[in-house]
C-alpha cells in the first residue's frame, strides 16, 4: 500500500504547539505610530488585496511559485481567509517593494508582526510557513541578513514539525482539494530550495536541510497549477529512476526538476566545507556528474527556457544561473585565475581555497579554467534572455557578483584585443542587472558598490605606493596554454597578484566618482575599462540606433 493509503497513524496528529513565534531572535514586532498606521490602511482601501498583490503575482510569484494563485487566493479571502492572517501581510509588502510605494517601510513592519503573532490564537498551517518563508526571503534581500536567517531557522522547523516534507502531510491537509494539496507540496520544497539558496549565497555547506528524509511527492507544471487542474502528483522515486523511463514518463515539471538538480547538488557539495587538495578534483567531478546528467535527462521540451508565447520559465532559468555559478565557485579553485584579498569585502564572495589549491599552472589546471570561462558566458546569455530583470529571484544577485569577479580575473589575467572588448561589454551587462536589481533590493545596492571596489583593486589603484604598483611581468610564452573552443588561448597568470590596501584605506563611495583617480593607466595599456566618464550600465542608459533602451527592467528584445 502507498503511504497515502495507509499513512501512520502516529504521523496523522500534527496538530502544532500554539506557541507564538518568539521575539528574542530579531524578527518580532516593531513598533508602528497611530499615523503611520493610518496612511498604510488608508492606501490600502481596507482592503488587503486591492493594492499590491498584483506586483507580487507579477515580479516575484513565477520564481517563488508557492503560495495559492492569485484567483485562488482571491476565492479563498472571499470566503474564509482567517488562515492567512499572517500570508497577506508578507505578500502586500513584497509587493510594495516592487511598486515602490513609500508605505512599504510600514508594511514591512506590519508583516514582521503578522509574523511574530503566529500560533497564539489559531493552530499553525501550511500558510504560516509560506508567511515566514517570504518573509526571510524579502528581509535577507533587504540586507537584513541575520534577521532573515534567524526567520528561515523558524520556517525549516516548524515545516518539520508538522510534516509537510512527508508524502501524507498534502493529502491530509488538504481538505480534499488537489490544488491546496498541490499548495503544500510546493511549499515543502520552496523551503527547501531556499535554505539551498541561502547556502549558495552565504557558501555554507551542507544545507539546514541537508540529509533530511524526504517523501514529499513533486509539483506538477505551472500552467497546470495556475488553471487549478491538478494531475497525479509524480514521486521522488519516479524521478530518481527517470533515467530507465519511456520518454513520455520522463517529462517532469519545471518545479520537479529544479527540486532534481538541488537534491543532486546538495548530495555532491555535502563534503566541500572540508575541500583539501586531496578531495577538491573529486567534489568538482562529482558536481560536474550531476550537472551532465541533469541536463541529458531534460526533455527537449525542458531545455528550450523560452516558451512558445515568448515568456521565460523562470525555474529552469534559475536552475541554469545556479549551475554556471557552481561551475564558476568550484572550477576557479583549481583554475589558473588569481584571487585577491579585495574579494572578501564583497559579502556575497566564498572564502578563497587554501594556498594548497592556488597558483596552478598544469594543463589540469587550465582545463578548469576553460570550464570557468565557458560557465561565465552561459552565465552572460542568460541575462540577454527576453525578460524582465527585475522578475527574476533576488538570489541572482550573489550569483552575478561572484561571476563578475570571476571574469574581472579573466579580464586581468587572460583576455587580450577583441576578447578582452567584449569582455568588458558583457561586465557591463552583469552590472546593469545587478544595478536593476538594487532598485527593488537593498542587498542588490550593496553589492553593486561591493564589486565596483573589487573591480578597481584587481585593475590597479593609482593611489597603491608606487613600489606596489608594480604589476607581475607579462606571462612568458612558454607558459602552459589552453584553447577555448571560440579560439580564445588561455595562459596561466603569476600565482599571485600585487600587495592590496588595508580594507580601511579603500575609498568611500563619494571618493569613487572619479575613478580614473584610481586607475594606474601606465600599468595597463589595454584595459581602459575605468575611465572618468564611466558607468558600469553606461550600455542602458544611452540610446542605441534611435532606440530608448534605458528601462527600468532591461527587457532585451
């Protein structure tokens, strides 16, 4: 019998504890005055979903596809939406952020309390862990990160403790209705991707969630779950033995094989807090192994993220940013492309591999570096994908950082003439989607000014000693080489870069308007990348063959 036959009788209680979310870790309520209550509720109508839902359904839902669809929520409100006294709130206020509205202060602080008040009067359900969840997404992204990691602690929790990672917690709780059990399921594995996602930001392996048994079965595709028409839920299992599959049997949803890859890298990076010259080569086969496998099992109808009306699956997007980023973290440790002290201000940068992996010159080692340069322009092409910047996760904005300092390494040390032109054109791509990004999100913000820094360090300060000036000889020809399938030859740099400020001698941000104060042109005759007049989105912001390309979401067309 299945396990929704006959689910086990002790695992049928999961009634939760009614305890209130405490207030001693940092996301409870914060105090709000009379007026400033009273403009939120007025701009609202009374009327929770009058306002911002809509930008909610519209910028952040497609890549975070958990919660009710939006004509589903709407039904649910109308009848009996006391179970989403705490959802709307959240909702409402990521919303805002992407309105802009100047009430969304307000309506932060009405979420964190709508939160905090969780369990002390109704027991806790499934639509308490997607409040959390969004909730710590949004805090994390405006850059309250202690804060947002202490709420996605709660969340991971409590979804244990009522169950919904297991098979049966959808069935019973959902009231006989396939779409909110269709809800639950979704909402286990957001929960689960988004510690992976947490992770991959703050490069701390394994996952919260890491070596948990799981038995929840998997979303259907989106189309199916925004009609509201619900087929038989595939399983993991089906999924782990897809490979032996007819072709017709082997097509999973967009949500289903995103849920797939994570589990695959979570199995594979599980060991890479401890990465050692020994295990490094073994942790990047393996992941390679899962990435390769995971790509020649998708259906071609999978491996096209353009659909046929034009829009982008965003799942499959994410899947393919959170690959070459891997690729990038992972392959550059062993690669010949120099790290800098600079990169550690930029919070969103891992930790540099031991001296042990560094400065390697092999052919081995120049292998890695041609799969990180292949990774950074996959990387690139995604972002000129027909689509709406800002529709995107905010998790792309520590995946674009580390991919942009990568390839300022690049630019350093590898790319010479025309390769090193377009270089920078595509840097200034990746900029302009994190500066997009930092319209919405105070973290965006941040590491926008975070790699301008790192940018101007790995090219030259001018305002460096002179005797630090002094730059590593050319590479002698003579060096081991590799070569790009695009003709592009690879030499291996100095395994070392020059001596760097202390952190308290970089310059502020008003001190980095003029750059060319910083740059030591001399030093480097073909990287003019930094000059007076330069913007990193200087490419969105200027008219191209009569047409207006400066807009607020950089849709490419």
């Amino acid at each position: 019998m299945t396990e929704r036959q006959t689910p086990d009788s002790s695992l049928q209680h999961h009634v939760p504890p009614q305890q209130p979310f405490p207030t001693t870790t940092g996301f409870g309520p914060a105090s709000v005055s009379d007026d400033e209550r009273s403009s939120s509720s007025d701009s609202q109508s009374n009327s929770p979903n009058d306002q911002f839902l809509p930008q909610y359904y519209s910028f952040f839902h497609a890549a975070h596809p958990c919660v009710l669809p939006q004509w589903a929520l709407k039904q649910r409100l109308a009848s009996n939406g006391q179970d989403l006294h705490a959802l709307i709130p959240v909702l409402q206020f990521i919303g805002s952020v992407y309105a802009k509205s100047t009430v969304s202060p307000v309506l932060k602080v009405e979420a964190e309390q709508a939160v905090a008040s969780i369990g002390t009067s109704t027991p806790i359900t499934g639509f308490d862990v997607q409040a959390v969840l969004l909730l710590s997404i949004a805090v994390y992204w405006a850059n309250e990160p202690d804060k947002a990691l202490s709420l996605l602690d709660k969340t991971i929790a409590v979804a244990l403790e009522l169950g919904m990672h297991r098979q049966y917690y959808a069935y019973a709780n959902g009231n006989n209705d396939p779409l909110v059990e269709e809800c639950w399921r979704r909402t286990w594995w957001q929960v689960y991707m988004t510690d992976a996602h947490i992770a991959g930001s703050t490069s701390t392996f394994p996952f919260r969630t890491s070596g948990i048994e799981m038995s929840c079965d998997l979303p259907c595709d989106e189309a199916e779950y925004e009609s509201g028409k619900i087929p038989r839920p595939r399983t993991l299992q089906d999924y782990d033995m897809r490979e032996f599959l007819d072709d017709n049997e082997r097509i999973f949803s967009s949500f289903a094989e995103m849920v797939g890859l994570t589990r695959g890298l979570d199995l594979a990076l599980c060991t890479r807090k401890g990465m050692t010259i020994a295990n490094a080569p073994t942790i990047c086969s393996n992941a390679d192994a899962t990435v390769t496998a995971w790509r020649s099992l998708l259906p071609p109808s999978k491996k096209d993220l353009v659909r046929e009306d034009g829009t982008v699956d965003e799942l499959l997007f994410k899947a393919n940013m959170i690959i070459s980023t891997y690729v990038v973290e992972l392959h550059r440790q062993l690669s010949t492309l120099c790290y800098s002290e600079i990169e550690s201000i930029a919070h969103c940068s891992p930790a540099p591999p031991p001296e042990s992996l560094r400065g390697c010159n092999t052919p081995e080692c120049q292998l890695h570096t041609a799969k990180v340069l292949r990774a950074i322009d996959g990387f690139d092409d995604l972002l000129t994908l027909p689509t709406n910047i800002a529709t995107h996760t905010p998790f792309i904005i520590c995946m674009i950082s580390n991919l942009v300092i990568a390839h300022l390494a690049a630019c350093r040390f590898h790319y010479q003439g025309q390769q090193l032109k377009l270089a920078r054109e595509r840097i200034r791509l990746s900029m302009g989607a994190l500066k997009v990004l930092g319209e919405y999100w105070t973290m965006g913000q941040r590491t926008y000014r975070e790699v301008g820094i790192v940018a101007r360090e790995i090219l030259g300060l001018k305002n460096v000693p002179k005797q630090q000036q002094q730059l590593p000889s050319p590479v002698p020809t003579t060096t081991p080489t590799a070569i790009l399938g695009n003709g592009t030859m690879l030499q291996s740099p100095p395994t070392s870069i020059p001596p760097l400020q202390a952190k308290g001698d970089l310059p502020n941000e008003a001190e980095m308007l003029d750059i060319s104060n910083y740059l030591d042109q001399t030093g480097f005759p073909d990287l003019q990348l930094l000059d007076s007049t330069f913007d990193f989105c200087g490419l969105f912001d200027m008219n191209m063959g009569g047409a207006n390309v400066n807009v607020p979401y950089m849709t490419v067309v």
